[in-house]
C-alpha cells in the first residue's frame, strides 16, 4: 500500500479486540442464514445446485454424446448399434455430475483486528459464514481456510447445511496474527489443494508486496478466485491530528509524523487508489470483486453478492 495503515498500537498475541467471538453466531444469525438461504432459491430459480457436468466415457445416467473410439478404451461403451449402421466404432458418453467445490479462505492477520462497529475480522467471518451456509445446503463442497503469513488452519471439505456449526465452532477457535503474505499463502494452498474450484479471498488485502501475485497464483492454477476486499471508514478517512506516532499494527514499526489537512487528503488519495487498482485488476480479468466497510450488514452484501450472479451459478 501506498500509505502506512495508522494503528493506534499492535495488537499483542493472544486476548485482542478480534478474540471475543462468543456472540459472533447467535440464534439471530442463524435465523439470517436461514433467511439468506431462502433468497438465494428464489434468486438463482431452477438452478438451485451449484452443480457442474463433464462428459464422461461411461460415466452418469443422461447420454450426452459420442465420439471416436481410441486405442485402449473400454469395449463396454461402444455403440454397436451405431457400428452396424455407420461400420464406425463410436463410444457413449454420459453427463456426469461435479459438486462444486468451495474455498473461503479468510485473512486473520494482525490488520483485521480493526474496526468498529464490528473489528474487520468478525465480519469477514459472519460473510464467510453466510456463503459458507448457503454453499452446503445447496450440497456443494465447502472447505475453510484462514490465513495470515502462513496458511493457519483448515476446515476440510464438507456438505449439508447441518455442518454449518462445526463451522461456527472452527471460526471462534481459529488463531489470528501476524503479517498478510497473500503470495505465499496462495501458493501452499494450490499446493495443498489439487480439487479446482472457486477460491472466495476475504481480506483487507493490506499487503507490502500487494495482491497480484496472490490472485495471479490462482488463476493460472485453474482456481476461479472471488474477490471481496473488507476495510474500516476509518481508515479510509481517519479523524486524526497533530503530533503523532504511528505504529503499524503487523510490523510494529513506528512513524513519527505531524498529521495536516493536506497530508490526510494525501492518505485517502493513495487509500483510494490501492482499492482502484485492485477493483481495476479484477476487473481486467473478469473476477468477481466487491468492496465493502464494516459499517454495511453483512446480510446486505451477501444478498448483493447472490443478485450479481457471481457466487453460485
């Protein structure tokens, strides 16, 4: 980023602002999962399962085409109706149905600590938790990955919305700090998973080395990526002045600077731009992208999210 994120002290390891969790997934949010559900059958209308098909030589119940015969294939599945008509060796093959499968990987670092009314984290958990619901009960295969400088945790693949609290469960426990390091991140995890899928990325995307090569890292191992950046009003326009020290939460490094009208216009200029160019970057390669502050429910993105079309298909 262009500008050091202003942090009013590093957050230390262990208890913090993004540690409480305990009423993160109440009855109410439960009841807005539900809520959620619902919208999406009525939006996405006959097409509820989030379902792909492939063709396959023998493989499913619904014919879909043939092609020619090869050395080595199975002689079960040659059409030997057609060979009599046509004297021309031609195989069946049959539509066979692919769960989609679902990565929601999280940003837990030290940056998404902050925030008010909710801390960055807490709402990239609830909207992870959102699609997260939604994507089991329409029987796709959903996995949960946070991520800071290191790939933290996982919550392997699972189906059926009655998972959804062990997703609850994995959420509050799961360990937050240290530095965003997308690059590497990404990497282990087209490493660790070989299944492709769409990659959902919440984050701040707060990163010294930036987001391309993250991004990048997926889309040219076949993963669809999904982006949704979270930030804080605050530090898109922060209300500060004077004399000031200010310490980036990730780092710890410090900056003594004297905060005017001028050099915070500077800051939400370069704040701005950094969002820009990410939006732009999506854009280019024709990736789903939405950017939101914490101050929006969660529930209103999720069901912009679900009327773009971008998340189940």
């Amino acid at each position: 980023m262009v500008a050091a994120k202003p942090a009013p002290q590093r957050p230390a390891r262990g208890p913090n602002p993004a540690a409480d969790r305990s009423g993160l997934f109440d009855e109410r949010f439960l009841k807005t999962l539900e809520h959620l559900h619902m919208v999406s059958r009525k939006v996405f209308s006959g097409n509820l399962r989030a379902e792909r098909r492939t063709r396959k030589v023998g493989s499913g119940i619904e014919f879909a085409d043939h092609r020619t015969y090869s050395r080595g294939d199975d002689f079960r599945y040659i059409d030997w109706n057609l060979y009599g008509r046509l004297d021309k060796l031609l195989l069946r093959l049959f539509e066979e149905e692919e769960d989609l499968h679902i990565y929601i990987l999280i940003d837990c670092s030290d940056s998404m600590s902050i925030g008010a009314p909710l801390p960055k984290l807490h709402y990239a958990m609830q909207v992870g938790a959102a699609l997260t619901y939604v994507g089991l009960a329409n029987l796709d295969r959903v996995s949960i990955i946070p991520f800071g400088d290191r790939l933290i945790d996982r919550l392997p693949p699972s189906r059926g919305k009655n998972r959804i609290f062990r997703v609850f469960d994995f959420l509050r426990k799961c360990d937050i700090g240290g530095q965003t390091q997308l690059a590497q991140c990404m990497k282990d995890f087209v490493t660790q998973n070989k299944r492709r899928g769409l990659a959902v990325v919440i984050s701040d995307f707060y990163d010294p080395a930036g987001f391309e090569q993250g991004i990048n890292t997926l889309r040219y191992h076949k993963f669809e990526p999904f982006v949704l950046q979270v930030y804080d009003l605050k530090e898109a326009s922060p209300s500060l002045h004077g004399d000031l020290t200010l310490v980036d939460c990730e780092t710890g490094d410090t900056r003594e600077v004297t905060v005017t009208k001028s050099l915070l216009e500077a800051y939400e200029k370069a704040h701005a731009e950094y969002c820009g160019e990410l939006e732009a970057y999506c854009t280019k390669y024709a990736m789903p992208f939405f950017r939101t502050h914490t101050a929006i429910p969660f529930d209103e993105l999720v069901l912009k999210i679900f009327r773009s079309g971008g998340f189940l298909r």
